[in-house]
C-alpha cells in the first residue's frame, strides 16, 4: 500500500483543487513579496549611505575638536608674543627716554631687550606653525563638511527611492492579500487546513501541478506507476506526491 492510500482522502472538486493551485500562486507571489521586502537593494543603499553620513559626522566631530584645542593653543601663543612686545615696547621706550645714567643700570636694560628679542622671534616662530597647522585643519574640516553634505544629498535621495520602492511593494501586498482572501473562501476548511501545513513543511509550496508527468513542487518525474496510478484516479480525488507530499493538482497540461 502507498503513502497515499494510508492517509485520509479527501474527495475534492475539480475547479477547487485548480483554484488551490491559484491560491498557491498568489501565496507564491507573497512569499516573493516579503523576500524583496527584506532585501530591497534600494534599502542596502541607504542603509550603506546612512552609515556613511554618520561616519563622516564622527570624523567631522573629532575634526572640530581638534580645530578647537588649535585655536585655543594660538590664542595663547598670541597672548605670549604681545605681552613680550608689550615689555619689548616699555623698555625700548624707558630706553629711548634717556632717564637712565647708571651705565650698569643701562647695560642691563640693553641686555634684557636683547633677550626679549629673541623670545619674541622664538615665540613668533611657535605662532606661525599653529598658524599654519590651524589653516591646514580648517581646510580638512571644510572638506569633510562639503563631503558630508554631498553624501547626506545622496542620503535622502535614496531614502526616497527606497520608500517608493517600499510603497509598491507594500500596494502590492494589499492586492495580493486581497486576492488571496477571496480565494481563500473558496477553498474547503479541510483542505485549506492541509495545504496550510504543506506550506509551513515544504517551504512555502503546498500545491504543485503535475506537469508533463513531473511534481512542479519538488521537480521529479513521476514514475509509469504513478503516472497510471493518477490517469486512473477519479477527478475529484485529491493526489499527492509521492516525493515530496505536496497536493498535486491535474492540469490541461499534465501529460495524462
């Protein structure tokens, strides 16, 4: 005895089972749906573009930190050569005055101006590097700011194409889902309940045609046997594959 025969038989219409096969096509179509919908590549892109932008907005962050503790720096080299110019000028001026006689007093004075000179180059020196470090971080800060704000343009250019892309895919899950519920009051509880099952065992496909003398559902030829065994079968007798065990639905094109 085959598997068949140990199982209970459900005697079903012929237009129904074909409409089960329908249903099938359309549950097909949902699966597929989902699937696109899981893994639209306008999605991936903007994910992808997402995670760039805050990158970026990461780099700038540490850019602009570091462009602050330089500005902060030059502040204080600035505050360093002005007060030695202000001591540079006080003494140049006590100097010039010509109010000092004491030679010793003088000498000192000469020295201490000539000291002051060159603390102030020095200090100079210092002030024209953080200058130019400060320039070369400002002109890295607004490159990565004209980059980041190309990006966030591409960004939300594919936001849009992936919630277009998204809305027809969802408008055409409401059709789909439509359609399957009106052919799903078509379609006994007996039978829906055991195509339901089919589908959760064999990977979304319940119903299968017999075409040419092979299961659409698992794709195996069917044997001489089985081939008699299904021509002889009463048309409303529910068949099933001895393969894989899905519901196999005869068709105009079934070979028989």
């Amino acid at each position: 005895m085959d598997r068949t025969s140990e199982e209970h038989a459900l005697n079903i219409d012929p237009f129904i089972q074909i409409r089960l096969l329908d249903l099938q096509k359309v549950d097909s179509e949902l699966d597929r749906n989902a699937h696109r919908a899981r893994t639209l590549p306008e999605a991936v892109t903007a994910a992808s573009l997402h995670a760039e932008v805050m990158a970026l907005d990461d780099e700038i962050a540490g850019a602009e930190a570091a462009l602050f503790d330089l500005r902060r720096e030059q502040n204080r080299a600035d505050t360093d050569v002005e007060l030695v110019r202000q001591r540079v000028s006080k003494d140049q001026h006590l100097l010039d005055s010509g109010s000092i006689n004491d030679p010793k007093q003088l000498e000192n004075l000469q020295h201490e101006l000539g000291s002051l000179a060159r603390r102030q180059a020095d200090l100079e020196d210092v002030e024209i590097e953080i200058m130019e470090r400060v320039e070369i971080a400002e002109h890295a800060l607004a490159a990565l700011v004209t980059r980041r704000d190309g990006l966030a343009i591409d960004s939300a250019a594919a936001d849009e194409a992936r919630d277009a892309a998204l809305a027809a895919l969802g408008a055409e899950r409401v059709e789909l889902t439509n359609e399957r519920a009106m052919m799903v009051g078509e379609v006994p509880a007996d039978l829906l309940k055991l195509y339901e099952k089919l589908r959760a065992d064999q990977g979304g496909v319940g119903a299968a045609a017999l075409h040419r003398g092979r299961c659409e559902g698992c794709h195996m030829e069917l044997t001489a046997v089985d081939i008699n065994r299904i021509r002889e079968a009463p048309s409303n007798e529910l068949l099933r594959c001895e393969e894989c065990r899905r519901i196999l639905i005869r068709t105009a094109e079934s070979g028989l």
